[in-house]
C-alpha cells in the first residue's frame, strides 16, 4: 500500500510565498545579538538542506574573535575599493551607497565552507558534476536564510572577500571551498523591497524571462 504524501494547505502554501518575497539580503542590522538557542535551532535547521549523496559537507564557523573579524573586515574594505574603482561613475556613486556589509553591525558573523571530496555520502554523483559539493553547501546556506527570516532575523551574504585570505584569518584546513561570509542579525529594518532594486541598481525580471523550451 503506497502511504499518500504529505500534502500542505493552500493557507500554508501562501505563507510560504510569502516567506519567499520577504527573504531579503540585509545589510543593515540591530545590535542585539542573537539567543545561543535560537542560533543553534536555526543551524539545526541549515542542516536539513539537501546534499549530493547525503554528503552534508558544509561546514559553518562562528566567528567571534575580535581579531579575526577585523581581519575579514580589513578584506572587505580592500575588496570592496577595488570594485568601486571598476564601476562607471554613476554606478559607483550608488555602489558607495549600497554598504554592502554589515560586518560593524551584525551580532553573528559565520562563515560557510564546502568541503571538497567528504567521506560521507562515498563520492555519489560527484565523478561527472564535482561542483555539486558547493552547490549543496549553498543549498544549506539558502534553507538557513528562509528560517531566519522566518524567525524574524536577517541574512547578509558579504561576498566581496579573498576567499584564501578568509581561510587563512579563520586557521581552516587546506582544500575548504569558501563560498560565502555571512552577517546574522535582526533587521535595522522591515523591507518588502530589495534595496538593490529600491536603490536602481537593477530590477528582478518575470520568470518567463528566464523560461527556454526546447
């Protein structure tokens, strides 16, 4: 006897939408830090993600130490003037305003890895797609994002960094693929509206734009 699939109702399938449309990348945070437990459930969470082969080979690292954060703030600041440079003046007049970090406010600072060949999962569907360990750390990385927003929290992918410089500040093994630097935190404030929208610096376009049949 096949046992029916769990079917969720039209009431939660519309919530769920709407978690979707208010998932934002925040880059402006309160200071309040985050509760331990809240933080653990939420990785608990993360961990639900899909993986090729069941690998789960991402690896999270809390970043606490003063010093570290200011090294990983000091890559930013590098990264982030070498981008500006390369912007035509009027985009980089807005890039300027964007603040693309929340790395001075931001109560918890993480760091996602992916590890490049894990044990676990025994190397399932990776001969011919490899990459699939990264696209399963950011599916690990998407599934955290969607229950902090959830809990009423923020997500700030900070993706302007040397990736070897990261692994260097945070003394990780060799191999790890960075894929990205992450500022938890509750919002400075509620925004319906991507800021990189609201702010001109692009526009989301209707699925069927990206829709190609063959």
């Amino acid at each position: 006897m096949t046992l029916p699939a769990h079917v969720f109702g039209d009431g939660f399938r519309t919530q769920l939408t709407e978690l979707f449309r208010w998932r934002r990348d925040v880059r402006h945070f309160d200071r309040k830090p985050v509760p331990s437990r809240l933080l653990r459930e939420l990785l608990d969470v993360a961990n639900l993600a899909p993986s090729v082969g069941l690998s789960q080979l991402w690896r999270f690292v809390l970043v606490d130490d003063p010093s570290r954060r200011a090294a990983i703030r000091a890559s930013f600041k590098a990264c982030n003037a070498q981008a500006l440079s390369g912007q035509e003046p009027e985009r980089a007049a807005l890039y300027a305003r964007l603040k693309l970090a929340g790395l001075d406010q931001a109560p918890c600072h993480l760091a996602v890895f992916a590890l490049p060949d894990p044990e676990q999962g025994h190397g399932l569907a990776r001969r011919t797609m490899p990459e699939t360990t990264a696209y399963s750390a950011v599916m690990t990385v998407h599934t955290l994002w969607l229950a902090a927003r959830a809990s009423g929290l923020g997500l700030g992918w900070v993706s302007i960094l040397e990736p070897a410089k990261v692994a260097a500040v945070l003394d990780l093994p060799p191999g790890w693929t960075l894929i990205g630097y992450f500022c938890l935190g509750y919002p400075a404030a509620e925004q319906d509206w991507p800021e990189l929208e609201r702010l001109g610096w692009e526009s989301r376009q209707p699925a069927s734009s990206t829709l190609i049949f063959r």
